[in-house]
C-alpha cells in the first residue's frame, strides 16, 4: 500500500467516555470487515473523554487509522469534526454501539459507486437489548432510538418519511455535508442545540439528508445495510424515552418550517382539539404522547421565532 493513496471511504466514530465492551464490540466488527483496510480509514473522534481514548483505545490494527480529539463537549461537533477530518469522498458514521455486518463498508462503496446520484443512505438496524424494554415500546415505537427493519429499497430526491436515512450507519458524500462542518466550525454548539435550548433527535442528521436532497441527490434506506445495535439500560428508561420524542418532534417542526421559509409554528384549532381529546381519552401511553407533542409544539415555535428575529 502506499500511504499516499487516498481512501475511497472514511469511517468515523464520534464518541465521549464510551461504553468499553461496546467500543471494543464495534472495532472488533470493522476490523472484520471484507472491505480491505487499504481502500478506507478510520476516524476514532474522542469527544473530551474523562480519559484519553488515544492512550486507552489500540488501533493499531488499521494503517489508516487516526484518534480525533474534539475538544468542544456535543455529538455535533465530534461529527463536524470528522467531516473535516475525513480524507475519503464517501463517510460512514458508526456510534459507539453499532456493530456493523462484515460486508457494510464493501456494500456502502458498491452503492455509491454505482448508484453516482446516491447521496444519503442507512440501512436496517437491528436491535441487541441489553434488558427487555417496555412492553408498549416494542414494535411501533422503536424507531425512536434507531432501530428499523428495512424490507426493500425505498429511495427518493424529495423528503418522504419513509426514505428519511438513520443516523445510526449513515452513508453520505463528504462534499455534500462539508459546508455544514465549515459552518458550525467556530458555534460551541448545534444550529439546533442554540435554537431549540435541547439536545435535538436526528436534527443534524436530518439536515445531512436534506443536504444531499438540495443538491439534487438521492436519500433512502436499504436492506442491503445491516448492523446490530447495542442497547443499553439506560436508553430505556421511560423519562430518556419520552424527552427523545418530544425533542424529534420539536426538531422535526423547526426543520420543516425552516425549509419552507414559513413565517410561522402553527396549530390548526383541529389539530390542537384533536391532542386535547387524547390528552383526556386516551390511554396512558396516548396521553403521554399527545403532552409530549404539545410540548413540542412550543419549543419549536419559541426557537423559530428567534430564529426569524435573527435572520
């Protein structure tokens, strides 16, 4: 190998005081991967550890592996970080507790590679529970903490909630999410951490999609992408469950009224009798959701109003 060849693809982990076995689960499956360690290198992102991850944390393995250390505390600056970082065309986020299958990266680069107006793509994630989850959690709501089960190809160069990619695994083309790196790159923060006062679910990797779908490229998800993720305990937890939906929700209006160039966050009185009936009918579980929705509902419009004052 000459070390002056560039990679055809990057992976990056962006990660702040790490499970360990997880950790150590996720390199064992990259180190595992058919994809010969010549043709992609590995960012290993320590976002301000309590502990070095560079002193911690052998790659020695990997002849393009680099430790990233990314001082600013945030998942959005360590992956901000890695797009600047990154050497390869085409990026691969892995979390810290994503075990990919042995062929994900050798897929990732054929589909790109053949498919020149893919821009955005993840794939199926499947889950590893670390305890059992709440009985009502399992099936319709589990794509709250990245877990989906992709059935067939579904693509497209318009927003469809069916083909919005995952976080968890994504593939994107670095060209297309560099101008949002280069941009952050003097914020302590995320666009969406400064406006919405909360940690944002999927909010930048939502707007890495719609990046890609700007340009004219498109996003989908594939059965052809499979990892296993781990979950762990706290992750399923009632309270940290419920926060992570409202904060979707509260992102997912922002971002929409952002692109629209809408002037205001609104609720229709249909709309706002129909989250009161459920508030007042519904079981627990119902009624949780539609609280969450509303409270969704105000933080979005209270961050897009300052948003507009700002612009």
């Amino acid at each position: 190998m000459n070390p002056s060849d560039k990679p055809d693809l990057t992976v990056a982990i962006c990660t702040r005081n790490p499970r360990r076995d997880y950790l150590d689960l996720v390199l064992m499956a990259l180190s595992k991967q058919t994809l010969s360690v010549e043709r992609w290198e590995l960012l290993l992102v320590d976002n301000a550890s309590a502990v070095s991850l560079r002193e911690t944390v052998d790659l020695g393995w990997h002849p393009r592996a680099r430790h990233v250390f990314e001082a600013r505390v945030g998942f959005y600056p360590a992956k901000h970080r890695a797009i600047r970082e990154a050497v390869g065309e085409i990026m691969v986020y892995v979390d810290d507790d994503n075990v990919l299958d042995p062929n994900y990266l050798q897929t990732a680069l054929g589909l790109f590679g053949s498919n020149p107006r893919f821009g955005c793509v993840s794939g199926t994630q499947r889950p590893e529970y670390e305890i059992q989850p709440p009985a009502w959690f399992r099936g319709e709501y589990e794509s709250w903490i990245a877990v989906r089960s992709i059935k067939r190809d579904l693509f497209s160069n318009f927003w469809h909630p069916m083909s919005e990619p995952c976080g968890a695994g994504m593939v994107v083309r670095r060209n297309l999410i560099l101008p949002i790196a280069i941009r952050s790159e003097n914020n302590n923060q995320s666009l969406f951490e400064r406006r919405l006062g909360v940690r944002p679910a999927a909010g930048e990797d939502v707007e890495f999609s719609h990046a890609a779908l700007d340009a004219g490229f498109f996003v989908g998800q594939t059965p052809s992408l499979r990892l296993t993720h781990l979950i762990a305990s706290s992750r399923l937890d009632e309270r940290y469950l419920f926060g992570l939906y409202r904060n979707s929700i509260a992102t997912g209006r922002w971002l929409s009224a952002r692109r629209a160039k809408g002037r205001v966050i609104s609720m229709s009185f249909r709309e706002a009798l129909k989250e009161l009936m459920k508030l007042l009918f519904k079981d627990r579980i119902g009624r949780r959701l539609a609280w969450e929705r509303l409270m969704a509902f105000l933080i979005a419009r209270r961050a897009y109003r300052a948003w507009l004052k700002d612009a």
